[in-house]
C-alpha cells in the first residue's frame, strides 16, 4: 500500500469515526443526565405506592429523574428532614400545615406544585349518623394545629359546634363559641386518632391514616364539603426556599401532574382522594 492510499484510508477510518460519534450524540441529544431526587413520604398505603409507582415511571422516561421515597412515621419528621437538607422534596402535607411549620419552626419551606385534596371524614364505630351522637359524647381530633383547626371547621360543618366569628387564624378548642351538646373534644396524634374509636364516640381521621388502618367508609358518618374554603386542604409538594425553581424538581411535579396519574388515583381512592392541580373550588 502507497502513502497515498494509507493516507486517504487513515481519514476515512478518522470520518467514519466522527460520523458514528455524531450519531450517538444525535441520538442523545437534548436527553438530561440522569438524577436521583429524594421524596419524603408519611407512611404510603398501598394506594399511595401505587401513585408513586406510576410518577416514578413518567419521571424516569420523560425527564431522567430517578424518584427515591424515604419513609416517615409521622407528620413532625418530613419539613425537619427536607428543612436539614437530608431529602430533596416531601409530599405529605396541605397548605395549612406548610405554613403552620413554617411560622413555629423558622422554615423556609414552599410549595412547587400541587398533588391531590382529600375530603376528611368524621368517623363512629357506635353511631351511624351526627344527630345521634348523644349529650357529653367524646370526639377525638388530631393534635397538630392545622389538622386540629380542619377538624374543628368539619365538626362545626357538621352542626355540631359554632366558632367564634373572629377566628381569623388556626382554630383551637378554644375557638369554639357553641357546643349544644357539650362535647368532649380529645386532642391526639393524628396517626392515632383510628384507633381511638373503641375509646370515643367519633374522631375525625386523616384519610391517609384511615386507609393505612383499613376504617371502612362506611362508618363514617360526615365527609368534610370541598368548597372554595378548601384551598388550604389541597396537598402539595414542597422544597426548600433556594431549590424551588431547580429543574430536576420541576420536573417531579410535572411527572405528578399528569392524566396518567390522575387515572392511578380515581382508581385507588374511589373519590376519597382527588385530584387537585387543575381543580375548580366553587
């Protein structure tokens, strides 16, 4: 073989090269490097898994986003674990209860997309409707200030109780203005309120603990209406302050907000959980 012709072999070799290159490089163009983003999550049902199963899949595909859940236990552990930097987002909590950890705790913690509202529900293992609830009955609330003030407007909903019209801010036991009844409002955690029932008369029970203790819709005995007031109920996902307009979480919320996933939750919760980032409160 001349020089020449080893040569022009070289370049062809060295173009083939740079053409097979562009190719992978097309072929990958516009796709983002992979990353891993952390969610907190409060003890997820079954249902919950499968919601989460269904975002993992379109954040994975769609964006390159790796979902992690971490686990909690309770409602006090996520914002301290998201506030500390040890989780990337949490998605437990409606806004109420954001902006009541933040005002207690000093956060810095804020909302970057809307997930889902659930009606809340008051609960009796004895009684079958509100009106037979007898004089002095117990009622069991959650303890937490912004559960304990929805429970208290979905007792006061209920008829059972009136608050005080200047309650401008979180309502406490003592917000409450009327009790004809004279009930007995028993304060606990909310992860314990289900299993009070054998206790009280009726306790207003979070639907995501009410479905981790399989109580059955059917003894509940008032649903909370959603309604323009139930803006502060809609369930969120939340970041820290300075990583709010981070794309890769961004682009949870976007693969959390999707008719595929809406889907997941129809099925799942037969309307005890909605959907609600594009919802209408009338």
């Amino acid at each position: 073989m001349n020089k020449r012709k080893k040569k022009t072999l070289i370049w062809v070799v060295v173009a083939l090269v740079v053409v097979i290159a562009g190719i992978f490089s097309f072929g990958n163009f516009g796709k983002q490097k992979e990353q891993t983003v952390t969610v907190g999550v409060v003890s997820p049902s079954k249902q919950d898994e499968a919601v989460w199963n269904q975002v993992k899949k379109t954040a994975k595909s769609k964006y390159n986003v790796d979902i992690k859940l971490k686990t909690f236990t309770d409602y006090n552990q996520p914002n301290k674990a998201l506030q500390s930097g040890s989780i990337d987002l949490n998605a437990f909590q409606h806004k109420a209860f954001l902006d009541a950890w933040n005002k207690a705790n000093k956060g810095s913690l804020v909302s970057i997309g809307k997930t889902f509202i659930t009606p809340i529900h008051l609960y009796s293992n004895n009684y079958k409707s509100v009106k037979s609830l007898p004089d002095g009955a117990t009622i069991a609330v959650p303890n937490d200030a912004s559960n304990e003030s929805r429970a208290l407007y979905v007792l006061q909903s209920a008829g059972l109780i009136t608050l005080k019209k200047n309650t401008n801010s979180l309502a406490t036991i003592n917000s409450i203005a009327k009790n004809p009844k004279n009930l007995k409002i028993k304060e606990v955690a909310a992860d314990q309120a289900a299993r009070t029932l054998d206790s009280v008369d009726a306790a207003v029970v979070n639907t995501n603990y009410a479905v981790a203790a399989k109580l059955s819709i059917k003894k509940s005995i008032f649903t909370e209406p959603v309604n323009k007031d139930s803006e502060q109920w809609i369930n969120l996902i939340a970041a820290r302050k300075r990583d709010r307009d981070k794309e890769a979480y961004k682009d949870v919320v976007k693969a959390y907000q999707t008719e595929k996933v809406k889907k997941v939750i129809n099925e799942q919760y037969k309307g005890l959980e909605k959907p609600a980032w594009d919802i209408k409160l009338k």
